[in-house]
C-alpha cells in the first residue's frame, strides 16, 4: 500500500456484485423473503435503480446471488490459520495426542459458533431465510446444497483423519449440532443470551470425545 502525504489511501469500494449482494442478505434478515425485491435492494446498496436486475435479471438469479456471497462470508468466519490441521487418528489409549487432537477441532469449532452468535447474528437469519426457500424452489435448493458442501465434505475428512469408523455419519452430528446451536441461539429458546466460548469448547469436545474415542 502506497502512502502520500502521510495519508494512508481509503480502501478500494467493493464491487458492485458483492454491493448488491451484502444489501440482499441484509434485507433478508431485516424483512424476511418479501421484503427481497431488486428496488429494495438498489435502494439498499445505495446504487441507481436498475443496478441490481443487471446483475440478476430474475429473483431466482437474485436468489442464487444470495446464497453464494452467503457461502463465501461464512467460509471467512475463521483464517486459514485458525483451522486446526488434520488430527492424528484418535485410539483407545492414546493419551494426551488424543486429548490434543479433540481439544484442537473443539478450540476451532467453538471459536466459529461463538463469532456467528457474537458477529454475524444476521448473516444468520438470512441463511435460515434462504434455507426454507430453497424448501420450495428446486433450482435454488441445487445452488445452496453445493455450497453446503464446501463445509460438510472437509467435516467428514477431518473426522476420517480423526479415526472415525463412520466419518459421514458423524458428521451429520457435528453438523447438526453445530446448526442447532445456532438456530437455539439466534431464533430459538436461548436466542436472549450467547454461550461464552469455554462452554461452547466444552460441549464440543465432548461430542467429539464421545464419537472418536473406542
């Protein structure tokens, strides 16, 4: 980065593609699915009218737009360097590696839950929004359930890596633990408070203890 007269430059302004999809996901968890039109969306990404049906003529165009800026904002909840790497495989008797290897995917997998509740409660909703839409509409629910599988394929390596005997089956559990946390705590019986990390690490560890350890 380039600096002049002491002055630091402003960041470059997003591209107009993210503009108009950040504003979709905003409004969809503001007013839900029929408060999801492309004017709203204009108006929302402060862009002329007309912006936003260039970039997706139809609503299910729109629709798809959504969902894929939604994949690669949760995909930046956690860095590179904040994933765990690949355990050893997890054996009866295997000690503290064992204990290691769990506690280092519950640090990770705690680390995401706790920063969706505490930063991303939008991004949330707007995801819950999608996902019963795409209950309804076959072509989107193709487009949501390829970018589904940018997070569960990578749950089932690591839980292979781990020593899981049913590496797909449990990840159905991790997976359906982690959405039911979120779910409980953004739109359901926990939504007033937000689990502190440690107890989140705690939950998560012992789901993993539980699975992996034979």
């Amino acid at each position: 980065m380039t600096v002049r007269n002491g002055r630091t430059p402003a960041p470059a302004p997003a591209p107009r593609h993210e503009l108009i999809a950040d504003a979709a996901l905003k409004l969809l968890a503001e007013r839900g699915m029929r408060g999801l039109t492309h004017r709203a969306v204009d108006e929302a990404a402060g862009l002329p009218q007309g912006s936003t049906s260039n970039l997706a003529r139809t609503r299910a165009a729109l629709l798809e737009t959504a969902v894929r800026r939604l994949a690669e904002r949760e995909a930046a909840v956690l860095s590179p360097g904040e994933m765990p790497a690949a355990p050893a495989a997890l054996t009866e008797g295997a000690g503290s590696a064992a204990d290691e290897a769990v506690g280092a995917v519950a640090d990770a997998l705690s680390l995401a839950l706790h920063r969706y509740l505490s930063r991303h409660r939008q991004l949330l909703i707007a995801r819950y929004e999608l996902a019963l839409e795409a209950t309804r509409r076959p072509e989107l629910r193709a487009v949501y359930d390829r970018a589904g599988r940018a997070f569960r394929e990578p749950m089932v390596a690591m839980l292979a890596a781990a020593g899981s005997a049913e590496p797909e089956r449990h990840a159905l559990s991790m997976v359906a633990w982690c959405d039911g946390v979120l779910f409980s705590c953004t739109a359901g019986q926990f939504h007033a408070a937000v689990p502190g990390r440690a107890a989140l690490r705690a939950s998560c560890a012992e789901l993993l203890t539980g699975m992996l350890r034979r």
